[in-house]
C-alpha cells in the first residue's frame, strides 16, 4: 500500500478500473480526459474546500487495489462532528484482504484529520458518483453512477461498515402521454397564484445556472448528507455538460414570475460512449458528436429535481414537480427517447419516490452509503 505520489502513481490509479472491468459488460469505461480534470485540484474547484487522499494496493510490482480519502472542510465548518469520506474503491477480484488495506489507509487519512467516523464510498462528493451497487448488477449505470460486483458490499459488511443510507434510482418508460396520477394532479391545480415552466434559457447560461443552484441548495437543505454547490463548482459542472445540455429537458417552475423550482434531464452520456473504453481519440470523439447530434442515444438521465422549501408543504409541491416533469416528458418524447433513469433519490424520501412512482416508474438500482466509527 502506498500513497499516490506524483503523475506516474497518479495514471496508475486513473487506470486501474479500465482493466478490473474489462470483462464485465455492465461496465461502461468513463472517459479518461474527464476522469483526470475530476482528480485534479487545478480544474475541479471542489478542491478549493477540501483535500483528498489517493493510495494504491500492490502486489508486487502490480496494482491491485485503490481507494481515495477526503475531508471536506465547508461540511466541517457547518458540522465538526462530520465524517471523513473514502471514495473511488477498487480492488482486484473484491479481495477481502485488499479491501481491509484500502480501508485501513483511509481511515488512516480521516483520524490524522481529527475524525471519528468514516463514510464512503463518496467519489469526491455526494455531489458527484456516490453509493456502492447493492442491487441492480445486470444493467449498465447511467452516466454519473457508479458500477461495482456484488463482492465489495459484502467486504464492507465483513469489516465492520455498517448502512448509513440508501439511495435509489427509478427506470422510467416514456411510452404513451402523462400518467392519470400526473392528469389528475395538474388538473386540480391547488397553488395559489400564476405558475408557469419554462426551459432553460441557454443564451443565458451563467445565470441560469446560479438560478439552479440556488433552488437546490435551497430544496435539498434539510436532506441528508446536504453538501451545497458551490457557484464555481456549479459553473464547472455545466460546463462539462454543455454538449449534453439541452434546453428543453431543463424546466424551471415559476410563482408569480419568480423561480420556484427546477426538473432537469439531460442525453445519458455512457450510451453514447459505450465501446470507447474511455478514450476519444483517434476517431471516438467523431463518432460521439455523430450519436449526440443524429439522435443516437435513445436514454436519458434525470439527476436533478427539487422545490424551494417554502413551497415543499402539501399539495402544491406535487403540482409544481408534475408541471415542469410534464414539459420535460413532452420534450423527451418529442426527442425520440424511449426511456431513461431518475435519481438517485434517498430512500426514506418518499413525497418524491411517491411522484416518481406516480409517474410511471419502476425501481431500477440501489446504492449503499456506508459509515464506520474509528477506534
């Protein structure tokens, strides 16, 4: 075991997945480009409030294993009892011994930063790819979710981690109109005052985009494990997405003129890359604008949803989600998607689940957040 250390330890953890999963056809190899800008601290701003470990198993002269460690320091300054994190584990064949040493090494990490606990796996934020696969192993994650085999969930069950929560994901079909729960719920309108949707408007993106962030930070206050965007990492987000945005599958609800709340769909990336192993060049780049741009990919993700808190009582809330769900629905259908992924949403969330359900859509995956009080 021992800690990455310069750009050579730095392309060996990048590259460990990509051999681990070369079998696996559940696994979709994340692009390689994007994965090094996420590790580094001069182009992800999440660094710019917290710092991260990054240690790799070996055999010998040959990886096996690799985990990262992180502290968060806005969640400390809200919280000083808040948990260390580990994230981004892998390990050769879910070896149990090499899982405890990965695990050990972060833990290492979080009691040198003064933690009690630990909480993973967080790949770097609950913000970003989080959860551990606990059910759902034969279908392909959507892009932004993670993929793991069954053996690590049972390691981590074995060395003493025990469920801090759970965090679902939802298949949604697009066949047919609106479903009788979404009719009935926008027919019997109960909010008082004008409220429309739009869509994004992108010639404004920037602004847009602060809009966003602050009905989320806002909506997803109260919920557990709530780490707010921060406005660069907002703007560093949706400029990596900029090829995937579409404006008509982002819906802003609107009271009275003013933005109320947000629905947000965008093309699943890891359709259009599947088969690319992760990297675009020579001729992949070509293909991928070729399948964004012809209509290539047939799925979608919807990663983000909510309603400012002052409208999250009663019926109003529903009606607020159905009316920018149902521009959205129009929109995907009208686009040719068949279907698509919703969440991940938290478990015991479950005005949302209900919606969700409501609409049509049926459990797909569930992800594990695990913790463990450090001796």
């Amino acid at each position: 075991m021992r800690p990455v250390a310069g750009r050579a330890d730095r392309q060996v953890f990048l590259n460990l997945p990509y051999r681990l999963y070369g079998s696996d056809p559940n696994w979709i190899a994340p692009l390689r480009m994007e994965r090094r800008q996420h590790l580094d601290p001069r182009r992800n701003p999440w660094f710019e409030h917290a710092e991260a470990g990054f240690f790799v198993a070996w055999r010998g002269k040959k990886p096996v294993g690799r985990i990262s460690a992180q502290i968060d320091w806005l969640t400390r300054e809200r919280d000083p009892s808040a948990p260390a994190q580990f994230g981004m584990l892998e390990a050769e064949g879910g070896d149990l011994g090499t899982i405890a040493a990965l695990l050990a090494a972060a833990e290492n990490f979080a009691r040198l930063h003064g933690c009690g606990r630990i909480q993973g796996p967080f790949s770097l934020s609950i913000n970003d790819e989080c959860g551990l696969l606990i059910d759902g192993f034969d279908t392909p994650p959507a892009m932004m979710m993670g993929h793991a085999p069954p053996e690590y969930g049972r390691a981590l069950d074995t060395l003493g981690y025990a469920k801090a929560k759970d965090l679902v994901t939802y298949e949604l079909p697009l066949e047919g109109g609106l479903s009788p729960v979404v009719e009935r719920t926008l027919w019997r309108s109960a909010v008082p005052g004008v409220m429309t949707a739009r869509t994004l408007r992108m010639d404004l993106l920037q602004e847009e985009v602060a809009i966003l962030v602050e009905i989320f930070n806002d909506a997803w206050s109260g919920n557990w494990g709530f780490v707010p965007f921060t406005q660069s990492e907002a703007q560093y987000l949706a400029a990596s997405l900029k090829p995937l945005i579409r404006p008509e599958l982002i819906s802003f609800a609107e009271l009275n003129g003013e933005p109320v709340g947000v629905f947000a769909a965008i093309p699943d990336l890891n359709e259009a890359i599947r088969g690319f192993r992760g990297r675009l060049l020579p001729i992949n780049w070509a293909r991928l604008l070729w399948r964004l741009k012809t209509g290539g990919v047939h799925r979608f993700r919807a990663p983000l949803a909510g309603v400012r808190k002052r409208q999250q009582r009663g019926f109003s809330s529903a009606e607020i989600m159905y009316r920018m769900f149902a521009q959205v629905l129009g929109a995907l259908q009208r686009g040719g998607f068949t279907g698509g992924e919703v969440g991940w949403i938290l478990e015991d969330n479950r005005p949302m689940r209900r919606m969700i359900e409501g609409a049509g859509g049926r459990l797909r995956k569930t992800y594990r957040i695990y913790e463990r009080t450090l001796a």
